[in-house]
C-alpha cells in the first residue's frame, strides 16, 4: 500500500473511531441539583452518562476590565471546584462522589457539571 493510501487508510480509521466514541462516550453537561451528606446530586442522567465515569463542577468567571480603561485585562475563565465519581444514575439524575473532600464546602446547587 503506497503512502497515499496508507494516510487515507488512517484518516477513515479516526473518523469511524471518533464516531464510535462520541455515541458511547457523549459530553455530558448540566448543573449541582442539591448537595446531601457527602454526595453531589445533578441533572444528568443515563442517557448521557453511566456509574464509574468522573465529572468535573466549574463556574465560569466573567472576564475583568479595567474600569478606567474598558480593557480586558482577564478573560473569561472558568473555576474548577473539584471531581467526582459517578456512583448511582438515574433517568433524569445521578449521585457523585466527589474524590476530594478538601474542595467540598465549595460546591453548591447551579454549579456548572461537565464529563471529564
């Protein structure tokens, strides 16, 4: 198989793997529901996600201007508040554990939830 071929060979290789992966693996996001004991319950359910995967909780942060300037000085960023492990899912929601306790005072409902 000449060079040409070969890289052609590789490039339907990926695309049919990326494919396969974005249906098994989608990107799931939503938001904290509510905090009880030490679990994390959000919004997103077994259509997205399975029991085993980790999430990510963030907040975006508005960019910060130079009130004498207009300038941005920082842009918008996002804060990331600590990971967890999917331990129970439901239709519509799921529980997490989160990995590190540390971080846990800071999560709260409407935190943003992403699939790590």
């Amino acid at each position: 198989m000449d060079r040409s071929n070969k890289d052609k060979a590789y490039e339907r290789l990926c695309k049919g793997l990326t494919i396969k992966l974005s249906a098994d693996l989608p990107l799931a996001e939503g938001k904290i529901l509510s905090i009880r004991s030490n679990k994390v319950i959000t919004n997103i359910g077994k259509k997205m996600v399975k029991p085993g995967m980790h999430l990510i909780f963030y907040q975006m942060e508005d960019p910060i201007i130079d009130e004498d300037t207009g300038e941005v000085v920082v842009d918008a960023y996002f804060e990331e508040f600590g990971t967890a492990r999917l331990e129970k899912v439901l239709e519509k929601a799921s529980f997490a554990k989160p990995f590190d306790m540390k971080n846990f005072d800071k999560l709260k409902k409407g935190l943003k939830v992403v699939m790590k």
